[in-house]
C-alpha cells in the first residue's frame, strides 16, 4: 500500500491553518457550518489556499450579489 506523501501532508496542514484563519487575513471557514455550501466553501478553503491567502473569497451561496460594485473581496458599497 503506498503512503501519502510528505509534501501533500504539508500542504494539507497549511490550507487547515489558513481556512482557520491563522494564517492570512481571512475569516475562519470553521466558524459556522449549517449547510452544505459551506462544507463546500471549508474544503475548497483547505484545498485552494494559495488562493485565500491572495483575497480570492470562497463564497458559494453569495449573499445576494449585486450590491457594493466589483470589489471582489465583498468590501465596499455600505451606507
């Protein structure tokens, strides 16, 4: 049977430090799980890191869109 490799374990463990927000300014993708989108939002967080921590948001279900322009981060737009 063959064991999973060095640098994948690695690269598991810093994208579970990431989505917990210990590592980059994000927000804690454990913080809150109700429903299945952000299970899915957690895991891609764990999976694509690298994009967390450049402010790619993993939001699936949106928060109704459309308002605050093209920001991108979900920042900008308040009154």
């Amino acid at each position: 049977m063959r064991r999973f490799g060095l640098l994948p374990t690695i690269y598991i463990v810093i994208g579970l430090l990431v989505a917990g927000g210990v590592i980059g300014d994000e927000g804690n993708y454990f913080s809150d799980i109700d429903n299945l989108e952000e299970v899915i939002e957690l895991i891609l967080a764990i999976l694509l890191w690298p994009l967390v921590l450049l402010g790619v948001g993993l939001d699936i279900g949106g928060d109704g869109g459309g308002e605050g322009g093209s920001g991108g981060n979900g920042s900008g737009g308040g009154n």
